[in-house]
C-alpha cells in the first residue's frame, strides 16, 4: 500500500474477538446458569387458587397444591430453590403478628409439603412480620408507632424456629432489626437444628421499588402512606452496607443478600469484593414490573432485556439471584 506506516494502525483491535460468535463465546466473562436462579413464589390459603397479581403480570398467587404443580415443573426446569412468601388473610393479621409462628400456618403448610414430594429442592422462607401486622409493618409498635427492635426480635426467632421445624433448607430475616441474625443461629443451635441455613437480607434499602410486591402479600393496605425508613437502609449510604454485612456475618449468617438489584449493584461489587462470601441479590416487583410493562409497550424485548439484567447482576459478583424471571430465563436458557 502506497504511504504505509507501521505505526498508523492501532496494534491492538480488540473488535477481532467480537467479530464472530465463536470467538465472543471463548472470551466472555460471566456467564449466566440456571444454577444462579431462585423463583419467589406468593402461597395463599385455599385449594386450586392461581390468582393474577395486576402489577406482576405472569406472577400469580398460588395455593399449596398448584404450588407443588409449579415446583414439579421447576425441578425440570433445573432451578435449584424456591422462596416462599405467604398472603395471610385480614382476619390472621394481628398487632403481635402471632399468625407468623403458627405451626399450621400457610408458610408452614407450603413447606411441609414441598419437602414432602419434592426433597432435593431448596425451600427459602421469609422471616419477617409485615404480612402478619395489622399495620403493615416489619416489627411491633410502641405507643409511638415505632417498631421495638428487641420485641421484634423474639418474634422473628419463634417464626424462624417455626420454619426450620417445618422442613424449611434456609431461613430469611428480612425485617432489618439489630442482632435478629445472632438471636436466630443461637435458637437454631441450642434445638440442634444446626444444617438449617440463614441468609440475611443484610444491606435491604428502603427502596420505592417493593410496591407490586406489597399488593401481593396484602400488606400495602395496611402500611398505607407509612415508611419503614426507621430500620431499612437508606438510599444514599454504601459504607453502612458494609457494617450490615460485616455484622450478620459475624452473628452466624451463611449467605447474604442485597436488595433491590439493579439500582445497588455497586453494593454488590462492594460486598463480594470485601467479604467473598456467598452474596445474593433480590430483583424485585418493581423491576420486574418496569420490564414487564415496557415490553408490553413493545419498548423494549422482554427476554433480551430481562437476561441483560440477569447477567449485570451476575458480573457485579452476586452469586444468585431471586427474580421473577427464573422460569423464564430457564425455559430461555434451554434453548
């Protein structure tokens, strides 16, 4: 070539390894396995219940028998865990939310029953009281209206003792209260119940994205225009992130969770980077509902979009993720 110079070209072009499928697969970086996915799953009382839930579109409330239709359909699918979230009807809910450790209760139910037909698939329950207020809240109430931390606590290990008796794999505080993870590995220690997992939901924000998930359980009636800014985290802090972690870590916690997801996802590079324990994320009901309603705009491809974000979490350092999309992206993933 007339007027070549050795040095008019770049001497690296890193578009070489992008140019062609085969080249782009060797190379990437992270990659996302059914392995990584957890489904949420609403249960509600009754029998052959699947009630829509307006804001989640294709999420529906589930009774115990069409939950263990669904999970037989998971276990083909390869999804290794369940998270279970129960809808508790307005006449179980309480001021000291006692619903919440009743042996026959519909979290419990749903666990015993899982377990039953389905062993080796991981069981995830909630621990937290705001389904089984009156209020809405996470905890109980002063005079003031302020949620007592220490009351709180003793209720929260009666619900996760009740949990772990049922059959549950893992257990979830996701209430934020001071010292609750500590208070629940001692209850589990000194019952024996000492292979029963905790994943404390250690860095929760008081974020604007649980609204869907509040109608689901029925408790956004009840909370109404309350906050629990008092106890969860607020927006703006990172480093606090940390001291959460660290705590929960040192109470006894075998896995921890940062939620939302895709507005923290610095968190989660935070958390994974100091601490290199199992970190998970939770993709909440409003990002789920933001995809769902876009794509059904036409806006945006539901499933290019959905993996996307999937996969962002997962380059951020989560280890897994609880998300709305993990039958889809199974399904997605198969093909």
């Amino acid at each position: 070539m007339t007027g070549y110079r050795a040095d008019s070209f770049p001497n690296t072009r890193l578009r070489r390894m992008r140019r062609d499928e085969f080249s782009r697969r060797l190379m990437r970086e992270t990659r996302l396995t059914v392995d990584a996915l957890i489904y949420p799953i609403f249960v509600v009382e009754g029998r052959q219940q699947r009630q829509p839930i307006g804001s989640m579109p294709g999420i529906e409330r589930l009774s115990v028998d069409e939950l263990l239709r669904e999970c037989e359909s998971l276990l083909e699918l390869r999804i290794p865990a369940i998270a279970l979230f129960p809808v508790v009807a307005p006449e179980r809910k309480s001021l000291d939310a006692r619903e919440s450790w009743n042996p026959g209760g519909i979290a419990q139910e749903a666990v015993r029953a899982v377990k039953k037909e389905f062993p080796t698939l991981g069981v995830i329950t909630d621990v937290a009281l705001d389904p089984f207020t009156t209020h809405g809240q996470d905890g109980l109430l002063d005079e003031t209206g302020y949620v007592q931390n220490d009351l709180t606590v003793e209720t929260l290990v009666r619900q996760a003792r009740s949990h772990a008796d049922a059959g549950a794999d893992v257990v979830a505080p996701s209430d934020m209260m001071d010292g609750r993870v500590g208070a629940i590995r001692s209850a589990f220690e000194t019952a024996g119940l000492t292979h029963t997992r905790i994943l404390a939901y250690a860095a929760k924000y008081a974020s604007s994205f649980y609204g869907p998930f509040r109608e689901a359980v029925g408790s956004a009636k009840q909370l109404g225009r309350g906050s629990k800014d008092s106890y969860q985290m607020d927006p703006g802090n990172s480093d606090e992130a940390l001291r959460e972690v660290a705590l929960d870590l040192a109470e006894g916690a075998d896995m921890v969770m940062i939620k939302p997801g895709l507005p923290y996802l610095d968190i989660v590079r935070r958390v994974k980077d100091r601490f290199g324990v199992p970190t998970f994320v939770y993709q909440v009901s409003g990002e789920y509902a933001m995809i769902m309603a876009a794509a059904a705009n036409g806006w945006i491809d539901e499933r290019a979009v959905a993996l996307e974000t999937l996969v962002s979490i997962k380059r951020a350092g989560a280890d897994g993720v609880l998300t709305y999309f993990a039958k889809r992206a199974a399904e997605w993933l198969k093909q």
